[in-house]
C-alpha cells in the first residue's frame, strides 16, 4: 500500500510543469546532440570537392578492424582535410595533407607525418589510397592494389 502510494506521487511529481520542460528540455538537446548535416548531393560535390556524410572503414586484418564516423572531406589527392566526427558531432580528428607534408589534430595535439600514407597507415594500420579515392568519389575507377571500390550506387552519394 504504501509502495503504490510513492509511485503515485513520483508520477504526479513528473507531471509537474517545471519536470515537463526539464524533460522536453532535455530531449531537444538529446535530438540536437543526435542530428547530422545532409551529405552534400553528388552532384554538389563534384562541383565543389567538398563531400560530407557518414564512412565505414573495415579493414581485413587479424583482428578485422572496424572504424565509423561522420566525415567532412575538401580539397584534393594532392591538398585538402579530412575531418572526423562522433555521432554527437564531436571532433574526433582533423587530418590535413599537403605535398611531402601531413598533419593529424587530435585534442589540441598536432602530429607531423611525411605522407598522407604514413599518416593514413599509422591511423588505419595501412595506408588508404587518397588519390584513388578522390578519383571513385568522382566517379571514376582508379587501381589501389588491396582495395576495392563499388561505384554502383555513387550518383546517390553511396560508395562502397
């Protein structure tokens, strides 16, 4: 009886005006944390070399290593950043490259690599081939030995 009683009052108290926009105040944060920035069109993104969305890397080692984040990428194979993003649109990194030069921002920490292979190879466990991706991003099927790409679905913003 006395049980019933306490649930009784704890759900009035719940109902009270100030607990409603606690709770309604929270859950818009909790939305806002969750929302992500469209991908840019194909289209869009071939016109400016900016893409932007959500990656997946599997990478076939032992243990199979597994990477998601959300992305913003600019520039070009030769020059250009690579920003990573939690699902709360937190900075995980920043990776900026340039000739003989590359940059990973992490945490207010910058380090330096010759290469975006060496930087993408200590990241990854083995260099992703750049210039490769930039030519699928664009449509166009360009050899990296170890890699594949699917362009099937890329006017849709999708490429596996």
């Amino acid at each position: 009886m006395i049980r019933a009683a306490r649930n009784r009052l704890c759900l009035h108290a719940l109902c009270g005006k100030w607990a409603l926009l606690a709770v309604a105040l929270l859950t818009a944060l909790a939305l806002a944390g969750c929302a992500a920035p469209e991908p840019a069109a194909p289209q869009e993104a071939l016109r400016t070399g900016y893409w932007s969305g959500r990656l997946s890397l599997v990478i076939d080692s032992e243990p199979t290593q597994n990477f998601y984040a959300g992305f913003a990428l600019g520039g070009s194979a030769e020059r250009g950043q690579l920003s990573l993003y939690t699902p709360l649109g937190s900075t995980l990194a920043v990776l900026r490259w340039q000739p003989e030069q590359a940059l990973w921002l992490q945490n207010g920490q910058a380090r330096v690599y010759e290469s975006m292979d060496s930087l993408t190879a200590e990241l990854a466990g083995t260099a992703i081939p750049i210039a490769a991706l930039f030519a699928w991003l664009q449509g166009q099927m360009a050899d990296a030995p170890g890699w594949q790409a699917d362009l099937a679905q890329i006017n849709q913003g999708r490429l596996l």
